[in-house]
C-alpha cells in the first residue's frame, strides 16, 4: 500500500510530459499533453493513416520502443521510417533497396540512430508481448519507454469479441502501470455511421469509436485526413489530465505526406500580389 505522498514521489518521473513533435504545435496549442505511463488511444475510420501517424509520433520522439505491427508488414514499415529519414518517397526506397549498391546502404545507415524495435507476429499474443519483453530486457537491461500495438483488433480472440477487447484494454494499463511505459494502442472507429457517411473527413466523435473503448485510456485522440488538402485533423475526444471534446468538433490540424509518411504544421499562405493591386502582408492561416 501506498500514502498519497509516497505514490507521488515513486511515480513523478512517469506522470512527465512525452518529448515534443514540432508538426503537433497545433495539437499542443489545444491543451493536449501526451505523458509517460499513459495508455493513448489513436482511433480513426479506416484508411486515415493511423499507422503512418504512430509510426511517426514513435520515430520522433525516438524513445526505446517496442512496436507490434500487425497491420503492417514489416517492409512497410521499415521503408516508412528510410522515407522518414531520408525524405524519399516510400516507392524511391523500394526501388533503391531493390537495386542495391549505394542506394541501398544509404537506406540501411539512415536507420542506424533508430531505437524502434518491431514485432510483426499476426495475430497479437500475450506470450509474443512477453517473449518480446523478455528479449528487449535482456538486450538493453531496461523496461521499453513507449510500447506500440497496432491495432486493438489484432491481438487473438480480440477481432469482434468486446469482452476480449475490454480484457485486452485492461492488459494493457496494467502493462503500463508494471513498466512505467507509455502504451499507444490503434483502434477503429466507425465506418458506417450516419456522420461517417455524411462528413467522411472530420475525426470521429468519441461515441463512433468501435466498442465505446476510447474511455478506458488517459488520452484518447481521434484522427482523420482529407484526401484532397491532405489536412490531417486529430481530435481530442478524452483526456484524464486536460481539456477534452468528446463531439471531435474542436480539432488540430497538420498537413501530411503520405508518400514520405511524414507530418509538418500548416503553412502560412501569403497571397501574391497583383500589379494592379499592391502586396499586402495579410497572412492567412490554414490552422483550425
């Protein structure tokens, strides 16, 4: 047992704020404030980029991680991380590992300074999650700081049973809590709903995320992307800590690149002036 001071003291460093990603300026401006030891939740419809976006929050912040991808391949996911770090695009990194030669060492060194280590077993187990744990620890002789499981649906027995989500869920704050790690876990949120259909682009409120789940994490943001603008807007639907908008109506945006799986903030446009009308320094602001 512990005294209310004694839980403070043990458990200050945790409770810290994560290392800041400079293309979430917006997401912070917001009051969101990712910390470690903290379950997050990354909830979207299908096909916005819930991946790319934690596999880019992960490689940014560059913490040792532990990172089951069950949803992508593990050539997808390394040659996401080479464009990352190289800006190629992911199909100039295929070509040029395919190649080999020059081309193909100067992909594998940009990877050298990664402290990402996957584990690509499909489906998700808890003996993998131990086994992986185990290996980890006696590699680096230290806990992970951030763990990612991508997705929720993929861990065994947890593709449609909400009896074994929830329990999944529950193991995976108990991870947290055993490590001290921050835990990221990726989930869907509905593709069928009235507002799905009707506003396809907006981040799902909290009640679209599938199995009312996205209220078990301390940070819970819902994610969507313009195909068009390639705007990305990532809502904070449930925060413990923090302010929060459940309706997702109130959102960040940042501009992503898909085709280098990389996130920046949104430019400044400042108008050309015509020659019959003179400059104006008026700037206007993409941002939400």
């Amino acid at each position: 047992m512990l005294t209310p001071a004694r839980s403070l003291a043990l458990h200050a460093e945790s409770g810290k704020e994560l290392p800041r990603v400079e293309a979430f300026e917006a997401l912070y401006a917001m009051g969101c404030r990712p910390r470690h030891g903290e379950v997050i939740m990354i909830a979207g419809r299908s096909g916005t980029q819930k991946s790319g976006f934690a596999l880019y929050w992960a490689a940014q912040m560059n913490l040792p991680t532990l990172y089951f991808s069950a949803d992508m391949s593990a050539f997808t996911a390394s040659s996401r991380l080479a464009s990352m770090a190289t800006g190629d695009t992911t199909e100039m990194v295929e070509a040029g590992m395919a190649a080999g030669g020059r081309h193909r060492q100067e992909y594998l060194s940009s990877l050298a300074g990664s402290n990402i280590t996957f584990s690509f077993g499909s489906p998700i187990t808890w003996k993998s999650v131990d086994e992986e744990l185990e290996a980890f620890i006696e590699l680096w002789d230290a806990f992970p700081q951030l763990f990612v499981f991508d997705n929720l649906m993929d861990f065994e027995g947890a593709e449609s049973d909400y009896t074994e989500q929830m329990a999944v869920m529950s193991g995976l704050t108990e991870l947290a809590r055993a490590t001290g790690a921050t835990v990221m876990v990726l989930h869907h949120a509905s593709d069928k709903s009235w507002e799905a259909k009707s506003d396809p682009w907006a981040p799902p409120s909290r009640d679209q995320v599938k199995g009312g789940l996205s209220e078990k994490p301390e940070l819970s943001l819902s994610v969507a992307l313009d195909p068009t603008s390639h705007e990305y807007r990532v809502a904070v639907i449930k925060q413990r800590m923090g302010p929060c908008d459940p309706t997702a109506k109130r959102y960040a945006s940042m501009r992503c690149h898909p085709e280098l799986t990389r996130f920046s903030k949104l430019e400044t446009r400042i108008p050309v002036a015509s020659p019959s009308q003179p400059w104006s320094p008026t700037k206007i602001l993409n941002a939400a």
